[in-house]
C-alpha cells in the first residue's frame, strides 16, 4: 500500500474545467469563483498573528467548501487510486509474489504522477509512505 499526500499548484485555472464537467454554473459558479479569488491568509500561533499574505493555492483550511472542491478536483485520478482523507490517496495492491506487488505500485505510482502533472498538482514525497504486509518467509526489500 502507498499513501500519497498531494498539494494544488494553481487553483482556479485548472478547478474550473472541474466544475464545467460537473456542469455547475450560474450563481453557484460565480460564488466558488469568488470563493476562490483574491484570497488573503495567515498563520496564527498560539494567540500571535502573522501578516496577511496573497493566497492563490488550495483552498482555506477550516471552511467547507474547501473538502467539497477538493474531491471534485480529484475526481478523476486513475482508477487504481482511492481517496483516503482530506489530501491524502492510497495505491492499494496484493498477490503472492513480492515482485507483482511492487510492479502493480509502481505502476498505480506512474499512473498519478501523470495525473497529477496533466493537473498540475504535486505529490509530497516528504509525506509518501509505503506498506508492505506480508509472511516473514517473502520479505521486501524496498527503498526509500
């Protein structure tokens, strides 16, 4: 099992051939393009503030909208992906040669990378885990 974390470059360009393929408009268009348009955030720690800075990635954490736009931005990557939680998907393979298994990941990895550059997302391979379950008797050895 692979677990990608994957983050948006630029949001409203690509999201709206999205939302024309769910074919929403109108009034509902227009809100989540202002929804996602001259943004501003910033950090808060503990009871301090940062600046306000332009926010044109993603959308606002706390919101929620924000999930909701999320899953209809990934709706489409490939089939051997799932959705897990919030930004993370999962590659998901099994059988009895160790050697199937990391062929079938690695082409479920192959497969989203494509995905994510046509959508122009990024896979945080900072936060990509690999698992393996398996007998003792067939072990991997998988690298980072």
């Amino acid at each position: 099992m692979i677990l990608f974390n994957v983050s948006c470059i630029e949001v409203f360009v690509p999201f709206s051939f999205h939302v024309f393929t769910f074919k929403v408009a109108g009034k509902l268009f227009l809100h989540i393009q202002s929804f996602l348009s001259n943004r501003l955030a910033r950090l808060k720690i503990n009871s301090s503030f940062g600046d306000w800075i332009q926010s044109d990635v993603g959308t606002s954490a706390g919101t929620q909208l924000g999930p909701l736009l999320f899953i209809i931005y990934i709706h489409d990557v490939p089939k051997c992906i799932r959705p897990k939680y919030a930004d993370d998907l999962v590659a998901v393979a099994t059988g009895e040669d160790i050697d199937v298994v990391e062929r079938k990941l690695q082409n479920a990895t192959d497969e989203l990378m494509t995905w994510a550059e046509n959508e122009e997302m990024a896979i945080n391979i900072s936060k990509t885990k690999v698992m393996v379950f398996g007998s003792r008797k067939k072990r991997c050895h998988c690298q980072n």
